[in-house]
C-alpha cells in the first residue's frame, strides 16, 4: 500500500498556517493579561482554546510531510 504524504508545497503552506495559528495563539494568550475587560477575556479564552484546537489538528497534517519537523 502506497504512504500518503503531503508535498513540497503542501508541507509549506501547512507550515506557513501553523506559524500564523501560533501567532495568533499567542497574542490573544499574552492580550488577557493586560486585558480588564471580562467579555473580551472571554471572547480571546475562546480564540485560545480554538486556536489550539486547530494546531492540534495541523500537526496531524504536518506530520505526514515529506520532512519529519514535528515529532
């Protein structure tokens, strides 16, 4: 049976998603420290879990590149 992985270009734009996902998960977890607003500090707790969520579910994709980054 043939192994599925993702392409040279693949692996990029996955890496490039992950990276701005990353990013974004940061500001909004370092922003609720200054932040005293309880509605937005929701609003960017919510942004944090999702955020993780989604990097969890891109590492599963990076993981079948051709380059092994992620172990």
């Amino acid at each position: 049976m043939e192994k599925k992985s993702l392409g040279n270009h693949e692996t990029m734009e996955t890496h490039e998603v992950l990276n701005l996902k990353t990013v974004g998960l940061l500001k909004s977890k370092l922003m609720q420290g200054i932040c005293f607003d309880n509605d937005l500090k929701a609003l960017m707790e919510k942004n944090v879990q999702q955020s993780m969520a989604a990097i969890n579910e891109l590492r599963k994709f990076y993981k079948g590149a051709g380059t092994n980054y992620i172990k």
